[in-house]
C-alpha cells in the first residue's frame, strides 16, 4: 500500500507533491479526503486494531472520548 500524505487537484485530476514511481497501467485504489475535514466517526472505528473490544460501554465511551480529544491536541 501506498499513502500520499499530501496531493494536488488542477482540472479534475489528482497530482501527488511527490513522484510515486509506479509502474505504467498499474491499477491503484485512492481513498482522497480533504484537509479541513476531520474522519467520521464510522472512519475512525475502522481504524481500531482487530480485534478490539470492550467490556464495558464505559471502556468504548472512554475510548471515544480520548480520541475525541486527540482531535484538539
């Protein structure tokens, strides 16, 4: 897997900061978000190792509210 942390839109057509070296007429899958916008929360419980769960909904709650406060750090 590749990330492009940053890239460009100019007509229509996504241009990397960075070359990405990749070989002609490989077929790539883009996942593009833009800066201002912030992972829902759908995004964010993708993200969790697996498996991950919780004994309680105060542990999830507690969760939730730690990474909901990583947002302001």
């Amino acid at each position: 897997m590749i990330t492009i942390v940053r890239a460009h839109v100019k007509d229509g057509v996504v241009i990397p900061d960075t070359p990405l070296n990749l070989p002609d007429g490989i077929v790539v899958q883009l996942q593009i978000t833009s800066e201002d916008e912030r992972p829902s929360m759908l995004e964010l419980l993708k993200d969790i190792p697996y498996p991950h769960h919780f004994k309680t909904s105060a542990e999830a709650d507690e969760y939730l509210q730690n990474e909901r406060n990583s947002w302001w750090d």
